[in-house]
C-alpha cells in the first residue's frame, strides 16, 4: 500500500511539472568561435575596364555575385551552351541511367553538325567517357548531339530537358533550342548571370567535371569501317595555359555570339566562375576573364563552419523520452569581399530551455545567428534530431516504477 501511495506522488509530480514554450528561454549570448565562411548578397562597385558588354563574376560555393556588368541582358551563347549539356550529362551518369563505359553510336544527324566538331561518322562507336573530352576540351557539337540522342533518344527530347533543368535553377532568362548552341535562332539565347548559375550546378555537384575541363590536350582514337586513326583534341581555352589557377570550364564563337566564356579557376581553396558574354574578340574574351577573376581573389575571403560542433540535448516535457537531441541544418558560409575582419565572426545558438512533446523530427527548435561586426549576417536552423511522442498514462507510470525500484 506505501508502495502504490509513493508511485501515485510521484507521478503526480511528473505529470504536474512546469513547462516553457519552445519559444521562450532562449540561452542568452552562447558565443561559440568561427571556424572561416563567408558571404554577401551584392556586387561591389569596381571599374574593372571590361571589354565584353555583359559580364559577372560569382564565388561557387555561396553563389556571391562579386562583380557584375549588365549581367541580366539577354544574349546568346554559342557553344557555352554546352554547359548545360554537360550538367545532364553529369546528372545521367548519377541516376545511373548511363555510364562512363557505355559506347554511343554516331546517327547521321550527329555527323552532319558543322562548327567545332571532332569528326564522328555515322555509325561511330564512342564511350560516353570519351565523348564527354570531346564535347569540354575540343567543344565538338557532333559529340554533344550524340550523347543528346544516347540519353532522351532525339536532340529535341534532350532540349526540352535542358529548358525543364533551366527553369529548375530559376534561369528565368535563359531558352535553348539545340544542346550545342550552334543555332543562329534569336530563341536561344541567356544571359551572364544564368550561365554563371547553369556554371556553379555543374561544378558544385559534379566536380568530376574538371578532370575533363582542365586537359590541353588529348588524343583520341577514331574507329570507323576504314580502319582506325588518332585523333587530337585540343582545348579551346586558352586560359588554361595562360592563367595558373584555371580549371575550366567552357568557351563559345558564333558569328551572332560574338566570343563568350565561363572561366572558372580555384586559388587558396576559393572557387570563382567569370562569364564574359558578346566580347569582340576572342583574345578580349580571355583577358577579360582573367582581369575578373584577378579582382575576385585580391577582395574574397571565403570562410566557412562545417557545424561539427556538438549541439545539447533539450528537455522534453510531457515526452516519452526526457530530452531531444540536435542538429544544426547544415554548415555556414560567408563571403567578404569589404576587408572585414572575418575571424571576428560570431555564431550564438539560440535554444529553447525545453519544448512540450510531441517533438518531430526536421522540426526547428532554435537557430545558429553569425554576426560580424555587430552585424547579423546569416543564420542556420537547429532542428530535432529525432521524434519524442507525447507521454500517456501509461508511460507516467512505468517512469515512477522505475524511479522507486532503483
């Protein structure tokens, strides 16, 4: 009879305990120093003597606009369509829909693109491997057109893809007609700051990509009914002899385009992507791109919080469980481009000293606030880590068991 007496107090005492709401009891001023990250929203003035009538210069891995020139006007892009090609490309192998061995046959429209071209005849047996060198060293339109086929079955299905992935990346400026950008068509046509975007997909997610953009040169092998003949492929960007942080990444020339480039080149573990589009000339073109990404590197400071740290439980009232783990969304990263001094970063959490259940997990329960210089400039959601159901009877009574057994 003492015994049920005892488990009845006790579990009034749990069942009657105080609880604050999520919102409230914040855990004031917790200052955790700043791993390096960084970032900011606009452009900085710079007169940078630009050549190119459309221009902008972006850090990969915020998206931070660094500088940027009419970088909304609409223009076509020649062959840095092949950008996007790319990224679908990149995209097919991950699906799992193609692979890197597999051979592609060359079909008679392939064959028939003029323009840069590595000379595959109908018939031609490439690996996707080695037509994706073709399409990012020597911008063969052949090569491009031959993997459209290989993956959506015509160069038409593959387009319409290519438009669907644009709307995807918020390219609200951008339609494609072809997959290799040698159409004259005023219908295909984008602009700096979308193929910096269409830029900054491929290389973020698929960094694979700058084993291909990187070579100079490369021989190839052309296997045909007469027989088998080498074949060479040398990059159409100059850049990556003349400037010693290039990694990429794609060149353009029509007559209608003029000289366009996306540029990307890393130095000091910052990634930068420049786009010169409709410059006059293709010595302009390079010189432009290297004027920009010169200026990125002499102002950017990209740091970043990989949010490692571990992050406390929080009490759980009213819970099946009596605390809930956390979990920061994800890392932080913040771009200076003012001469700030980024180590002077720092990243308060702010928690709730308990939550009332049911708790679900993916749901947020605080934020990680950076501030430099007094200033907010970003923020990272906690979230639970895992759900804690609501308490029944039942479970107030196996706790206070629990409790006067030990």
């Amino acid at each position: 009879m003492k015994f049920m007496v005892s488990i009845l107090l006790g579990l009034n005492l749990l069942v009657q305990g105080t609880v604050l709401p999520a919102s409230s009891c914040f855990i004031p001023n917790v200052t955790i120093p700043l791993s390096p990250a960084a970032q900011t929203d606009t452009a900085p003035a710079a007169d940078l003597n630009i050549s190119a009538p459309s221009a902008i210069l972006m850090e990969a891995f915020t998206g931070a606009v660094v500088y940027e020139k009419n970088s909304h006007e609409a223009r076509h892009p020649a062959s840095v369509t092949k950008i996007m090609t790319l990224l679908l490309i990149f995209e097919a192998l991950e699906k799992g829909q193609i692979k890197l061995t597999d051979e592609v046959i060359t079909s008679e429209h392939a064959q028939s693109m003029g323009g840069s071209q590595v000379f595959l005849e109908t018939g031609e047996l490439q690996t996707v491997d080695t037509l994706i060198k073709c399409i990012a060293v020597a911008s063969g339109n052949d090569a491009a057109v031959a993997m459209a086929e290989h993956i959506a079955g015509s160069e038409e299905a593959f387009v319409e893809l290519m438009n669907r992935k644009a709307k995807e990346l918020s390219m609200a400026d951008t339609h494609f007609v072809d997959c290799c950008g040698l159409t004259d068509d005023d219908a295909h046509h984008t602009t700096a700051r979308d193929v910096a975007a269409m830029s900054r997909e491929l290389v973020s997610r698929y960094p694979d990509v700058y084993r291909y953009t990187g070579i100079w040169m490369e021989d190839i092998t052309h296997t045909t009914s007469r027989g088998s003949a080498p074949f060479t492929l040398s990059s159409t960007n100059k850049l990556l002899k003349k400037y010693q942080w290039a990694t990429g990444l794609k060149t353009g020339s029509t007559a209608k385009a003029k000289y366009c480039l996306s540029a990307t080149a890393r130095k000091d573990g910052v990634d930068l992507i420049a786009v010169v589009m409709t410059a006059p000339d293709s010595k302009s073109r390079f010189e432009d791109a290297a004027a920009l990404l010169n200026y990125g590197y002499s102002v950017s400071s990209l740091y970043q919080d990989d949010n490692s740290d571990l992050l406390p439980p929080v009490t759980v009232k009213g819970g099946v469980e009596e605390s809930v783990p956390l979990a920061y969304a994800s890392g932080f990263s913040y771009l200076d481009v003012e001469g700030n001094d980024v180590e002077m970063i720092r990243k308060s959490v702010k928690l709730a000293e308990s939550v009332q259940a049911p708790v679900r997990a993916g749901e947020k329960a605080g934020e990680a606030v950076y501030q430099l210089n007094d200033k907010v400039i970003g923020s990272v959601p906690v979230l639970f880590a895992q759900s804690v159901e609501k308490a029944v009877y039942r479970d107030y009574v196996k706790k206070a068991a629990a409790y006067f057994l030990l």
